[in-house]
C-alpha cells in the first residue's frame, strides 16, 4: 500500500500499542511525525482503542483497540478482492469503449 | 440496474438489433426518445456494431457487434461480483468508523 488512510494509520498504532510502548516508539514504529501522531493518538484514546497508564507511562491496546484490530484485517481482506474485481471491471469497460469507439479513431 | 450508463444502452440497442428490426421498433425495445435513438444509432453503425439495410429498410447487428455482447456480458458478470465486494467493503468501513469514532459520539 502506498497511501494510507485514516483508517489504515489508525490500524498502524494499535499495531504498535500491542507492545506496550512509549509515545516515541508508537511514532517511529507507525513511522509518523510528532504532529500527525499527536493527533492520531488523542483521537484512539479518546475512542478508547489505547489506553495510557501514566505511572508507568506507556500506551496499552484495550480490547475494543483488539476489536478493531480484527475488524480492519476482514476489511484488508476484502479490500484487496475488491480492487482485482475493480481492476477487472476497469479492463472490461475499456475493451468495450474500444469495440464501440468510431471506426475514425 | 436503475440507471443505464452509455455502455449499458449501447448493449440493449445491440441486443434489439438482433432482430433485424426497423428504427421504431429499435426504439421501443431499447426504450429510448426518438432523439436519443438518433445519437445512438449513429454512433453504433460508426462503430460497426450494426448495419443498416437500405433495401429492406432494417438494422442487423454485425459480428462486432456480437462481439460486444459477448464482452458486455462479460463485464456485467464482474461488475455484480464487484458490486458485492463493493458494498462489502463499505460495510466493513463503517463498522471501523464506528470503532474509532470518540465516546462522546
């Protein structure tokens, strides 16, 4: 995957929180800047899928984080179908955007 | 299928043309305005997907054009697989949206 979306950044830290990791850690491993993990890491605890334990001061996937965890790899699954039946699609519609192009083209 | 894209209209003329029909009938069995019929009719004996017969006053579909039936109904299988897959997705999206949607949501 080149570009990942929300969803796939989010999926990205919980992979991370899995380990019980620092702030830095969740970043490099994520690979995202300071800001954009910011951010991210405000907006998966405030849905309750990490939690933070400041005593000890490291992040720990919750078990809805788990939740949606399995959830994104059926969604992966099927996204990946997906997009061999929409490259499918797409060659189909082109040989017949051939086949009814004029006979000038 | 509630909306007819250009291909899909393309495909129910070919199909009437099978017939060897004359242009009304082409109209009523591809339920088409007159002027749109025109558009069409023009742009398929462009393309060499149906012949007109001057003599006996009727269109036939030419081996182009079954070809592109051949293809069409091809490209309607994979469509209604991709379809599926497309609504699956989705499906599957908005469940990860609602996991990661914040608790005062």
């Amino acid at each position: 995957m080149n570009y990942r979306d929300r969803l796939d950044i989010i999926a990205d830290v919980l992979n991370v929180a899995r380990q019980n990791p620092r702030k830095t850690q969740i970043m490099y491993g994520a690979n995202l800047s300071y800001k954009v993990l910011q951010k991210y890491l405000a907006e998966v605890i405030d849905a309750s899928l990490v939690s933070f334990d400041c005593a000890r001061q490291f992040y720990t996937l919750t078990v809805k984080g788990e939740r949606f965890l399995r959830t994104y790899e059926e969604y992966s699954k099927v996204n990946k179908v997906f997009e061999k039946h929409l490259n499918l699609v797409q060659a189909k519609r082109s040989k017949l955007e051939g086949l009814c192009a004029g006979n000038c083209h």
